[in-house]
C-alpha cells in the first residue's frame, strides 16, 4: 500500500526531468511520447492512490469528524477504565467479606460446645 503513495514523489521528479528537456531543446516527438507517457503514469498512480485513500475505514470522514470520534472512543475508553476499577473493587470487598466470613464460621466450628 505504502509503495503506491511512496512512488508519486518519482514519477512527479520524472514529469519535471521530461518537461525541463522539452523546454532545453525544440520537443520532439519521442520527448512529446516520454511526458505522456510518465504524465499518463503519474495519473494511474494518482487515481490508485484516492481509491486506496477513500476505501481506508474512516476515508470518508472530514477531519473534524474523525476528531469527534476519537473524542468519542476516548470518553467511551475512559468509562470502561472506572468499570473496570469499580468492578475490581467490589471483587476485592467480596473476597475480604468472604475471608472474614470463612474465618467466623471456621472460628464457630472450632469452639467447644458449653
């Protein structure tokens, strides 16, 4: 994915090299075929490029939608993390209410009968 993006930056280099010779010397016809040719080429990579953008999850949002659904997941990541803490914190009270009702009832079974 990333070479398509990585070569617009060449094939642009070589639209300006193929341009700089028509403007040295009169074009000729194999320097008019060469700047369609590599214009032509940099178009296809052009289009490959918007098409590869605009399929990527999240493509179509404008910038500030996508700062709004970051915002969302963030507050939504935030109120699972205080889940989480609160629930951890009930686990750890029932486990402290069942270790101290475990040791009442062993401390119970273990007193003679007066």
């Amino acid at each position: 994915m990333s070479t398509v993006y990585e070569s617009l930056l060449p094939k642009l280099v070589a639209i300006l090299e193929v341009t700089q010779q028509a403007a040295d010397s009169p074009p000729t016809q194999q320097v008019k075929q060469a700047l369609v040719h590599v214009t032509n080429d940099f178009k296809e990579t052009l289009r490959q490029a918007k098409d590869m953008a605009s399929t990527l999850p999240g493509g179509e949002l404008s910038v500030e939608e996508q700062g709004e659904v970051i915002a969302m997941l963030e507050k939504l990541k935030e109120r699972k993390q205080q889940q989480l803490a609160k629930f951890s914190a009930d686990v750890d009270a029932i486990t402290k209410a069942t270790t101290q009702m475990r040791m009442e009832v062993d401390s119970t079974a273990s007193t003679p009968a007066v």
